[in-house]
C-alpha cells in the first residue's frame, strides 16, 4: 500500500514537472514565433532584454527540471524552485514579443502590457527568497523555517503588490511596499546565513555545492560596481546575463559533486542551450547583415540564408561545445583517451625512467583536479614503496587503484580526495592505471639493477677489505718473520751453526705459513679446486670433506666450459646449501644436480630431512640470503621449496651467456 502510494506521489510529481516544463517550452516557441523580425532592428537595450529573458527562461526552466524530475524529495524542491523563473521568464518573454509586435503595428494591448509589469516578480522574489533557505538538500535548517515561510509568502504578497502598481491608478499604500522589501531583505539575510551554516557544518561536499553558488553571487555582486568602466552596451549585456550564474552554478554543482545521478543529461542541457545560443546569435546576425544587402527590405531572402548557414554549422559548433562542457564540468573523466594521450606525451617527454613515476603523479593530479596522488611500487621480495607524490596527504577519502603488469600487481595508484569518487572517475583511472603496468614494471627492474649494482660495488669493496685484512694482518708479519729469521741465519752461520740451523728451521716453518696464507686467499679468490678439477669434481671434493651424514650423492650432465664467475656462483650456492642440511635438517641423503638448460645453468639441492627451523619456503629462510645475492649478481634466482625427498630444496638458476 506504501509503495503504490509513493508510486501515485512520484507520478504526480513528475507529471507536475513535465507540465510545468512543456508550459515554459511552448511560452518561449510563442515568443519566438510572433516576434517582429520582418522589422528594422529595436533598440540595442531592448534586444539585450529580450535575449536575456529567452536563455534565462532555457536555462532555469531546463536546469530545474532535470533536478526535479531525477532526484527524490527533498531534493526535488530545488528544481522546482528554478523553474519558477523559468516559467516566469517565458511568459515575460512572450509578452515583450506581443509588444514589440504591437509597436511594430502600431497596435496597443493594455492587458499585455499590465502583464510585462509584474510578471518577472515571481521568479526573482522566489530565486532572493527561497533558493538560499533550501539549497543544496531541498530543505531548511531547523531553525530556519520560519524563514522559509515568510519567503513563500513574500513571494505571493510581494507579487500581487507589484501586479496592484502595474495598474494604471494603483493605491497600494506605501508602508505596505518598504514592509515587504524589508521582509524580503531579511529573508535574504536569513538564506546567507543558512548557507554558511551549511558550509561550516557541513562536509567537504556538501562545502563544495554551497561554494558554486556563493561564487555565482560574489561574480553578479561584485560585477555591479564595475559596470561604470565598460561601455554602455557591453555593461547592459553583461547585467542582463549575469543572473543566468544561478542555475548554472547549480548544474554545475550537480555534477562535480554528485549530489544527483544526471551527469549525462545535464551535462548535454548545459551544451544545447550554449548551442542555442551561439545558433540564435549567428541566425540574427545573418539576417541583420543580409537584410541590409537585399532591396525592398523582404525577410525571406536573408531568412532563408540565415537558415542555411545556420544548417551548415550546427553540428560541428554542437560537437565542439559538448566537448567543452564535458570537458570543464567533468574534468579528466569525461574524456579519458584524451588522457590517456596527455600521460603518453608527458611520459615521452620525461627526461628518463627514474623521473617516469614523478610525471605520472603530476598528470593523474593536474587532470582529477586531486589535492594529492601517490604511485607505490610493489616489488616482490620488499613492503611497497612510494616512488612518487604529488600534492599533500588530504583527511578526506582515498581511491587505491591496483597497477598490474604481466599477470600480478607490481604497484597501485592512490588518489587523495576530499569527497567521494564517482564511478566515471573510477573507471578513469582504472584506464589510467592498465596504461601505468608497463611503466612501473620498468621502474622496478631499474630499481633492481640498481640495487645490484650498489651490491656488486659493495661486494667488491668487502673483497679488497677482506684481501687487505689477509695480506696486512696474515700474511704481512709472516713475511716479515722470515725476514728477521733469514738475517739472523745470516749472522749465524759462521760464528755458531747449531744456532744457525734452529733458525733456518723456524724459517722453514714460517715459509711454509706463508705459502699456506697465499693458498686460503687463493681460494677465497676462486677455489683452487675449480681450476684444477672442474665444477663437477671440486663440488665432489668438498662435500665429502667433512664426514658424516647425509650422505651427499653429486650427479651431472655432460657441462661444458663455464663462466669462471657462474662456476664459483654455482660451488658456492651447493656449498651452502649442504652445510645449511649437515647443520638443520637432520637428513639422511642429500642429492645435488648439475644440469645446463639452454643457456641457464640449473642447480639443485635436495634433502629428506626436516629442512633448517622455522624455515619459511617463500621467503629467505637459512643462509638463502648470500645464495640469492650470488645468483641475482648474475641475473639469475635463487628459492626454496619442498622437495620430492619430502625436505627442502634449494634451486636455482644462473645465467650462462650474460657471463660469459
């Protein structure tokens, strides 16, 4: 019963909108239809009027009811409100036609001209009364109420006074007129004080609807001191379009802040009625021009050229302006190839990679009108970073979008806002984000190389500290204890050679520390081994060095000459890999293998122990650290898993040709 009851109150309503709509349209075609424009043209003042009452009727009349018809109460009291001068302005409209049609014929209509006295009063008081009290949700503030009131019954009282005045012997008192304007001025001062309390109270949206029509305001106020030092027409013009800020603020309000779902609509209703406009400008102007070309002052020539250039141009002027509106209503959204084509440019532009992450965030911002905008790189092995922000961090609402490439998220691109997105928006940087896929996955392997570098250099350091420790702390005072004992050799020989031969065996123990010395450094180099036995027969060597469990079984394929560098890699990766088994596993067999896969180099270690404690198979785990290092300084990888002996396996993957 309650929703047939709504139902019945919505078709109500928007048959009442509809009317009320079709009533404005059919005023304004009528006017349109008897005005005289088989005559000279009027005075310039008049023909300002008469424009400015045809797109004023346009745009409050259409503005409102689009709110009206696709919102639900109390919102829908907005649009009602404005097409109260809609309406007006039409009938206004049509009867400065009928009297410049009577001018023309020398004609006189009293009625019609009562009616041009105090039509416009209804519109304007509602606009001054109303409007501020219940924009932007339709009603007022609690305590505004009254104010409410008293600006419906203003309006009501205020324009049957104006429509008594109008008369020929009007005898509305004169108190009665200053009480009403002084009701009317309070009411004012009441709606300015409702919108402030609004935007003070309340949030970033609702800030954002109340600014767009405090804006309009500040511009027709502030424009009225200013008039004195333009020229007279452009001033009249200027004063007469000046209102059409009011609905429009509100459409746009309507739209970049998502207080109705009518982007579509508006946005179109804004760009036909600048069609129009530019439409009516360009037919009077034809008809104006050539009626001054064709003799005897016929209409039908210079209307008939003025009809086809207006044929001629209306498509690409409406193609041209919709793009316009769309573009400076919605922002980026409306066009997001354009934008998608704006970051490539930029991106083309960006002097190299590491400044790619910077342009985006400062493309994505400038387009969303976002007060910040952070890109995060999400590498594998590390927390995400923020490689690039622009703008400050807002306490309002983020949207993080994810950023994928080659089938798993490498990042994502989070935009601050003060209000919520809306889903053109959403779907916008969803496009923006598929394009950023590729850019970040550079950014990343830059990033990598980068580190592997730092790596290289930093191992490379720690080997010559490391060869600087062993040659000054090991080897140096062993060279120079031979010294000491050759010299003392020397002075012994002759005078007591028992003496001498002691110190020439202290020598010979001291050479052969020295030679020993030379060989660990040696090895630290490259395993003596290697060189002397291969990969295969040193890995042999050395696991069966120390005895004990488990027992480590070595097997092959036929290798052929490596890379010195990816042969040590690979001794040391099995080295660690079966300490890292003798030491946690508590296996009982351990197999490694050696197997060249193209040009990779494929190392595995497997066990049937219990693998080290606590080890975790996606991450680090046990020594796996040095391992990963040594396989990524040759562009390769290293990872634990579980293997098919039911232990640990350690695999990894070295490069050949990048080393060789």
């Amino acid at each position: 019963m309650m929703g047939r009851m709504r139902d019945l109150s919505r078709s109500r309503r928007r048959t009442w909108v509809h009317g009320t709509a079709l009533l404005t349209v059919a005023l304004v075609v009528v006017a349109v239809a008897v005005a005289p424009w088989e005559s000279a043209r009027p005075a310039p003042g008049h023909t300002t009027a008469w424009l400015a009452q045809l797109f004023g009727a346009l745009t409050f009349g259409y503005v409102g009811a689009v709110i009206a018809d696709r919102t639900r109460p109390p919102v829908t009291v907005v649009g009602a409100v404005l097409q109260v001068p809609g309406l007006t302005q039409a009938a206004t409209l049509l009867t400065s036609s009928l009297l410049y049609r009577a001018a023309v014929d020398r004609a006189d209509l009293p009625v019609v001209s009562w009616l041009d006295g105090w039509l416009w009063a209804p519109g304007l008081l509602c606009v001054l009364t109303v409007l501020p009290l219940v924009y932007p949700g339709g009603a007022a503030l609690p305590r505004l109420r009254p104010a409410l009131f008293a600006g419906v019954a203003v309006t009501v009282l205020g324009t049957v006074v104006v429509a008594a005045q109008a008369l020929p012997s009007s005898g509305v008192p004169t108190s009665l007129t200053v009480g009403l304007v002084g009701v009317v001025a309070a009411c004012v001062v009441c709606g300015v004080v409702s919108l402030v309390a609004r935007s003070r109270r309340g949030d970033a949206r609702t800030r954002g609807q109340v600014a767009w029509l405090a804006g309009a305001v500040v511009v027709i106020v502030a424009f009225e001191p200013l008039q004195t030092a333009l020229p007279r027409p452009l001033a009249t013009a200027a004063l007469a379009f000046l209102p059409l800020l009011v609905p429009v603020s509100v459409g746009v309000a309507v739209l970049r802040h998502g207080l109705y779902d009518i982007d579509l609509l508006v946005t179109r209703t804004l760009a036909y009625v600048l069609l129009v406009a530019v439409l009516v400008a360009l037919y009077l102007a034809v008809v104006v021009a050539a009626s001054h070309q064709v003799a005897g002052g016929a209409v039908q020539v210079p209307a008939l050229v003025a009809a086809v250039a207006v044929a001629l141009v209306a498509d690409p002027v409406r193609a041209r302006i919709q793009r316009v509106v769309r573009r400076w209503l919605l922002g980026a959204s409306a066009e997001p190839q354009r934008l998608l084509a704006d970051l490539a440019q930029q991106l083309g532009s960006s002097p190299s990679l590491r400044h790619a992450p910077q342009t985006v965030v400062d493309t994505v911002a400038a387009a969303f009108r976002a007060p910040c905008v952070e890109l995060l790189a999400m590498p594998d092995d590390g927390p995400p970073t923020v490689v690039a922000r622009a703008g400050t961090e807002v306490a309002g609402h983020s949207v993080t979008t994810p950023v994928e490439y080659g089938g798993r998220v490498v990042g994502a691109l989070c935009t601050g806002r003060d209000q919520p997105a809306e889903p053109r928006e959403l779907r916008a940087l969803g496009h923006v984000a598929m394009a950023l896929g590729p850019v970040l996955d550079g950014w990343l392997v830059a990033a990598e190389l980068q580190r592997s570098r730092e790596r290289v250099v930093a191992a490379r350091e720690s080997e010559r500290s490391r060869l600087h420790r062993d040659l000054h702390d090991g080897l140096g005072p062993t060279l120079g204890g031979i010294t000491l004992a050759a010299h003392a050799a020397h002075n012994l020989v002759r005078s007591d050679p028992p003496a001498a031969e002691t110190v020439l065996t202290r020598l010979s123990e001291l050479a052969g520390q020295a030679t020993a010395e030379v060989r660990r450094v040696v090895d630290g180099l490259r395993p003596s081994t290697l060189e002397s036995h291969g990969l295969v027969e040193a890995i042999r060597r050395e696991v069966h060095v120390v005895d004990g469990h488990p027992v480590v079984h070595v097997m092959n394929d036929p290798l052929p000459d490596l890379p010195p560098a990816v042969e040590v890699a690979a001794m040391r990766i099995v080295l660690e890999a079966v300490t890292n088994v003798r030491r946690h596993a508590n296996a009982h067999r351990c197999e490694v293998r050696l197997a060249l896969d193209g040009q990779v180099l494929t190392v595995i270690v497997d066990d049937d122990g219990s693998g080290p404690p606590g080890v975790d198979y996606g991450g680090r785990g046990v020594g796996l650290e040095s391992m990963a290092v040594r396989a990524s300084e040759l562009g390769g990888v290293c990872r634990l898993g579980v293997s098919p002996l039911g232990g640990t396996r350690v695999l990894a993957r070295l490069p050949v040709r990048e080393c060789a």
